[in-house]
C-alpha cells in the first residue's frame, strides 16, 4: 500500500533522502508521494522526525 504524507511534514527532507525508488519530491508546501512510484516499503515513514508519512 502506498504511502502518503500529511500536513504535519516540516518539509526536512529526510523521507526524500531515503525513499530507494525516488517517490518523494518537494511539493509547493511540504514534500509529495507519487503514489504509482511507491512500493509501501516504510522508509521514509521510519526516518520522519514528525511522522508525516502515514500509509493510505
């Protein structure tokens, strides 16, 4: 299942950095999951500081 990040994101960039199929970009506000991209593996879920990546 794909993840999705919501408006708790600070914007750190920690998921981006560690998502391994490059799912992850800066958005206008906070950064964005291409939902066709992710694979569901959690990663960027279990580097966020403030747990803004949450599965959908």
């Amino acid at each position: 299942m794909a993840y999705k990040i919501t408006d708790a994101c600070i914007s750190c960039g920690a998921c981006a950095e560690n998502c391994p199929v490059a799912a992850i970009s800066q958005g206008d506000t906070q950064y964005v999951i291409d939902a066709d991209t992710c694979i569901g593996c959690g990663a960027c879920a279990s580097v966020c500081p403030v747990g803004a990546p949450e599965e959908e």
